[in-house]
C-alpha cells in the first residue's frame, strides 16, 4: 500500500502513448479469457497509429489475417473471439500491417522447458525477420497473452527461462515498452482480484483505465510481474 499511496494516477492511453514516442516496440498483454483486454487494445491500437506505429503483431496469428479479403475463422484461433475480430477489423481500417509470428513449423520435443524455449525464441525470431528486416524503421506494437512480454530474466544471463520479449530485446538492440493489462483487473468475484486493485480503483474512482505513475517518474507494476 505504501507503493500506491506515493503514486499518482494517469490516464492509461494517454501515459502509454507519451512513452511509446521514445521507443520502437511496445508490447501490451492480455488475459486470453478477458475480452474487455481487447477492447482496451483496440483504444490504444487508434492512437499509436497517429504516432507513426504500422505494424500489428499477435500471438493468435495463424496466418496473416485478411488474406481472404475479410477476417476468417483460419486466421486465429483466439481472433474468432468477436472483441477480438473486432480490434481487428478496427485496426485493418487503420490501414496496419499484419504480421504472423507464431513458429508453427517448431519440431516437437520431449522435454517441456526446451519446448518453451524453442517457442520463446521462434517468435522472437520471426517478429526480428518478418518486421525488422523488411522495415529496419519499424514501429511495432506486439499483443501477447499473459507472460511472453517479460523483459527478464534476460536472454542467456543464466537466472532463468528468458520469454519472447527478451529474446526479442536480444536479437534486435531495441529496448521495448511493455505494458501488462493481466494483473489489475476486475474478476467476477473479489477474492480473485490482486489485493491492491480494489483499493487503487476505489481510491481513483476513475472510469477511464489509469496507470500510476511513482514519485521517481517510473510506472508502479504489481504481483508477479513487477520485476519483471
């Protein structure tokens, strides 16, 4: 609580878009069960477009979308999710550009933490090929389910398994944003809830999804992600 108490809130779009000037990646997660994490994508999708980001990338890309000239039910399997057409949809409009990078052409094998890795790395290098090596003056907006965005432990540093963001850090230089939507949020029951949002939305009363900002200018993140 000492942590909320010294911060303040900002509007979420808003501080994310502010802070997506100064980077070439952003990366914002979701809960796979949550549409609602879908809509907030959607938001946030509209005003990075007007910064200069062309390229959408996510994790539920079977193919890239609309090559039958209209969203399908081949395209993704959580995309049939009709939020998640939705932003879709929303964003072709927009005119992004669609990228697969799912590496589904990954052998199968035996033990389940090489398995992970294989996945971790192939999609960090197809995001590397498929964006940066087409457009080397890429801005990319990534969205991931749950724990593919975790910035560490790093790539090769030895603490622990490394996930696509920091493969993707690896291969590429670039420092990305990363945003997580999975922690504070509302569940249908209380008791399922991180301690610290019911405070920190009762406290605000905003009706706008908010971040906090700490006093040293950072963000405040909470639950298992906040060192991450």
């Amino acid at each position: 609580q000492h942590f909320l108490a010294a911060s303040r809130p900002e509007n979420a779009v808003e501080a994310i878009v502010r802070e997506a000037r100064t980077h070439r990646i952003v990366i914002l997660n979701e809960a796979h069960h949550v549409p609602l994490h879908r809509g907030f994508a959607m938001k946030l999708a509209r005003e990075l477009r007007k910064i200069g980001y062309t390229w959408l990338a996510c994790e539920t890309f079977e193919a890239a979308p609309f090559h039958k000239g209209y969203l399908s039910l081949s395209d993704g399997y959580y995309s049939r999710e009709p939020m998640f057409g939705h932003f879709l949809r929303d964003a072709a409009s927009d005119g992004w550009k669609m990228v697969q990078y799912e590496p589904l052409d990954d052998e199968e094998v035996s033990d389940p933490a090489r398995q992970i890795d294989m996945r971790e790395q192939g999609q960090a290098r197809n995001l590397a090929e498929r964006v940066f090596n087409r457009d080397p003056e890429a801005k990319l907006l990534i969205f991931v389910g749950y724990g593919h965005l975790t910035e560490r432990p790093r790539a090769g540093d030895g603490s622990g398994p490394a996930m696509m963001a920091a493969y993707f850090k690896a291969f590429t230089g670039l420092d990305p944003l990363t945003i997580d939507q999975t922690t504070m949020t509302a569940h249908t029951t209380v008791k399922a809830e991180h301690p610290m949002y019911g405070i920190a939305v009762g406290r605000e009363q905003s009706s706008a999804p908010f971040v906090l900002r700490a006093p040293g200018g950072g963000y405040e993140v909470f639950g298992g992600y906040r060192f991450a």
